[in-house]
C-alpha cells in the first residue's frame, strides 16, 4: 500500500464503510443488473474496500461464488466480518491489482467499483493484464471509474492533495491501456455521479479475440 489516498482510506476504513453504504448502493445495483448474474458464476470484485457490493452479490448466487481483494488490510477486515456476521462465505485476501493470486481463466464475471484512481498509469496497465488473465475467455468485466478531473476546483485540489505527483490521476482510466491489455469496450454509459462533482463511467469490457 504506497500512495497516500489508499492509506488515509485504510485509517478510515470504518468511516469509509458507512459512507459507501449510504452513497453507493444505486452504483452496485447499477453494476449488478448490467452483470445480469444468473448465480452460477465465479465473480472476483477487486478493490472490494469494505465488501458492500460483494453482500449484494451473495444474495443472489446459487452455486456461484465470490471473491474479493483489496490492498487495505482494515478495508479487508471489515469486509470479512460484514460477511460472517450476514452468514455469507466470500473469499476474502489482502493483495494487489497489479498482482492477482489467482489462476489464469478463473473468472467469468469480474467488478472494479472507483479503484483507478488509486493507482499510477503503470499500475492501471498492470491491473488491466492481470485481470485479462485471471478472466475467462468468454468472461465479462463491469467496472464504474472516475473517468476524467472533476468540474469544481475545490475537488481539483483535493484530489491533487491526496495523489501529489505520483501520476495516479493520469488519464484516471484510459482507453488506450484497455486496447492494449486486450479488451474492447462492449458498452460504455457516461455520465456526472457521485455528488455530480465528477465524471463518471460504466464499462463492460470484453477480452478481444483473434
Ligand atoms: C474508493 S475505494 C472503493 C472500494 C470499493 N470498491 C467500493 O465500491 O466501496 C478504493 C479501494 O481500492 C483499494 N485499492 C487501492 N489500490 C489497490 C490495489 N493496487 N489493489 C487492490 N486494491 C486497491 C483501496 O484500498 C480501496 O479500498
């Protein structure tokens, strides 16, 4: 956990975790229906934070299963316990994008919600071939990003604040990685969200063939 913005998120893991709860349901009911999980599927959510969206998806699973990791430890701990107290069994790990313990082909459905701008150009294009690898061929990837600076300049140095120089704003999640990791953007909805100060996307990404 290097950059500043993730460790300030892990000290106020609890903090973090009502607040996703109270401003992110619709996002995680958004990313739900545009996943259209049938409940047999292998689902990995990555950056999962305080595990909120992962509840959401272990409601509706049958034989199906659900991972989730996140660089924060605190972020982790209170996911696992979230999960235990509703009597779901998620897989939960400590560990990086950029370096998934998982095996090649493993997942058919995988979720990023607002991970991106966590990360350095170099580690965004990691984590996009990371999560080629672990996805199936067939698989699908939902994620909901930040997707350009917010409007509002009290929000421009905020972000500056926390993200400094490190180059993690850089193009916060940009096309040409995803054509290079091997993706395509199967369907992408653009919008302002989230306190309407920023820009926002969903994408489904598929894993280009041939
Ligand atoms: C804004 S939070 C979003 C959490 C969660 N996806 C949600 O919707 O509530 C960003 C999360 O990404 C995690 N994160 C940052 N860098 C990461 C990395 N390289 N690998 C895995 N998780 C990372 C942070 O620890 C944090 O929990």
């Amino acid at each position: 956990m290097k950059h500043l913005i993730t460790k300030i998120l892990n000290l106020g893991a609890c903090i973090y975790d009502k607040w996703a709860r109270h401003n992110l349901l619709e996002i995680y009911e958004k990313l739900i229906n545009l996943a259209d999980i049938n409940g047999n599927e292998r689902i990995l959510d990555i950056g999962c934070g305080s595990g909120t969206l992962n509840l959401m998806i272990a409601e509706i699973l049958n034989e199906g299963s659900v991972c989730g990791i996140d660089v924060a430890p605190k972020m982790i701990n209170i996911a696992k316990k979230k999960a235990k107290e509703q009597d779901y069994k998620i897989d939960y790990k400590v560990g990086s994008s950029t370096k998934l313990p998982y095996e090649n082909n493993e997942f058919d459905i995988i979720f990023t919600c607002l991970m991106y701008h966590h990360l350095t150009y170099e580690e965004k294009s990691e984590t996009l071939n990371e999560i080629q690898r672990v996805l199936k061929q067939d698989g699908k990837y939902f994620s909901f990003e930040l997707c350009g600076s917010p409007d509002d300049l009290f929000h421009q140095i905020f972000l500056k604040l926390f993200t400094g120089n490190s180059g993690i704003m850089q193009g916060l999640y940009p096309v040409e990685i995803i054509d290079k990791s091997g993706f395509y953007i199967e369907k992408e909805i653009k919008g302002s969200s989230f306190a309407k100060h920023h820009h926002t996307s969903y994408r489904v990404l598929k894993i280009e063939h041939g």
